[in-house]
C-alpha cells in the first residue's frame, strides 16, 4: 500500500472520503488496526449520560471531522471498526444504505440522541445521513471561512461536541466558531487529539470562552502507521517538539492525548 503524505506529515487518505460509500474507508482503516474511535466510545457514552443525568434530557452530539458517520455508528450500534470493515466488505451502496437503516431500526442504542456531523468530505456526510447514521450534517470548511446562518443554527443546537482526529486539520478558528455558535451557552467538548499536535493554541482560546481544560491522563493508540515515511516524519516531529515518543509512536502507532472542555455555565435543561 502506497500512502502519500499531506501537508502535516501525516498519511493522506483524501481519496477514500470521496467515494459513495464507507467500503473503502473501513478496508484501509482496517489493515491499520484503526481503534481510536472505540477507545472513545467509553468517554463519549459518559459524556451522553452526564448530560442526561444533568439536564433530564437527550443530547445534541456534533461529531467534527465525522467522515461516514463512524462515532455514530459504533455508540449507536454498540459495534467496532472490525465489524463494519466487513459489513461494507459486499454490496453496492444502495445495499450498504439498507442494511445500515435495518441495523438501527433494530438495535440502535440511543434512539433519543441526535447526531450531526461536520466535515469536508461531502460524499462521506451525504452517505451517512442516508444511511440514518447522522440526522444532519455541516458541510464546511470553518478554517477558511465563516459558518453561513443556517450552518451556525445546526452548530448552535449541539450540546456536546466530540473528535478522534480532527484537530491539527482544523484549530481554534474551527472550535471556536462552534464553541461560538449559539451565542448564549457553551457546548460540552471532548477531543482526542494526536501528540504531534499541539492543542494549546486551542485550549487558551477556549480558556477564554469560560471552558476549564482537563487532559486525561495517559495516551489513546489511534492507529499503525501507514508507511515508514510517516513514522520517520512523525518521529521528527515528536522530537523537534520534545516529545519521548518512546513507548508510543517509537512501537509503531500514532498516539493522542484526551482533553475535556468543560463550560463553567451550568447545563442547559
């Protein structure tokens, strides 16, 4: 498998969110031992029920960088990235769309919760919510401009805000325009973020919003590396920042810390 790198070092796979179905990305993310995405499920589905213990009420979960729907698909489903690699291994897409509209008709968990997705990849959120897996989805890129009227609404409705992968493509022009959105209360935040980036510029600015920050102790493996050219690349970027990577990316994997942004207003009920 032949992965060039884009322009953070990183292995590009732009090519496999534009196609019309998720079948692709799984089968890559799959010979990558991809897992980020269910080692969040656990902080996600805790985010999920605080907000329902604080509030009574079901949340609004905006999903940025979502692609086709994946953190939807495994809290609603209760399933992994494994699985979905061969449930989309058959099939064109009008049958991957009915199966995954069978699945949650029959076993989706959080019936209550509403998910939207953000990305850039238009093909990815399209299949998605016709899928059933997002209810709506942004389609924008809030680094090189601003949220229309209509966009800001969506964002506005969020209750909680999450990401496995997202940040260092998008930085605090994209969080804040969401964290901004409703102009009266802020989103609960989760984001896992990778080592190589910094998410400092970020927190400060949400610091300033009236967010505490908390980084989780400890490390989240997202996923092999996908060629030796990244592992170097990403090695020299660890150590021009002094990272260890030892124990980490030096075995093999791209690592990313957990950071929960917290607003000091209380939950809206």
């Amino acid at each position: 498998m032949t992965v060039s790198l884009d322009t953070t070092g990183k292995a590009s796979f732009d090519d496999i969110y534009e196609r019309p179905d998720p079948r692709d990305y799984y089968r890559r993310m799959s010979e990558l031992d991809y897992r980020i995405p269910e080692l969040a499920k656990p902080t996600f589905q805790k985010l999920i029920e605080d907000w329902r213990t604080d509030t009574g009420a079901a949340p609004t979960v905006l999903d940025i960088g979502c692609s086709y729907g994946v953190i939807a698909a495994l809290l609603r489903l209760d399933t992994t990235v494994e699985y979905l690699s061969e449930h989309y291994r058959d099939g064109d897409t009008a049958t991957h769309i009915a199966r995954d509209r069978e699945l949650l008709a029959t076993r989706d968990l959080l019936p209550d919760v509403r998910f939207i997705g953000m990305d850039i990849a238009a093909p990815a959120l399209e299949y998605a919510t016709a899928a059933g897996l997002l209810h709506d989805y942004v389609h924008a890129d809030l680094e090189s401009g601003e949220a229309t009227p209509a966009q800001r609404e969506l964002l506005a409705s969020a209750d909680l805000v999450v990401s496995t992968g997202c940040v260092g493509y998008v930085t605090e022009r994209t969080l804040l325009q969401v964290a901004r959105a409703s102009g009266q209360r802020l989103p609960r935040m989760a984001h896992f973020v990778l080592r190589m980036f910094s998410f400092e510029p970020m927190a400060r600015q949400l610091a300033d919003l009236g967010y505490r920050i908390e980084r989780v102790p400890g490390t989240f493996p997202q996923r092999r590396f996908a060629s030796e050219a990244e592992r170097d690349q990403v090695l020299k970027s660890l150590h021009a920042k002094g990272i260890d990577p030892t124990g980490c990316e030096a075995d093999g994997w791209l690592h990313a810390e957990l950071f929960l942004c917290v607003p000091d207003e209380p939950a809206r009920a």
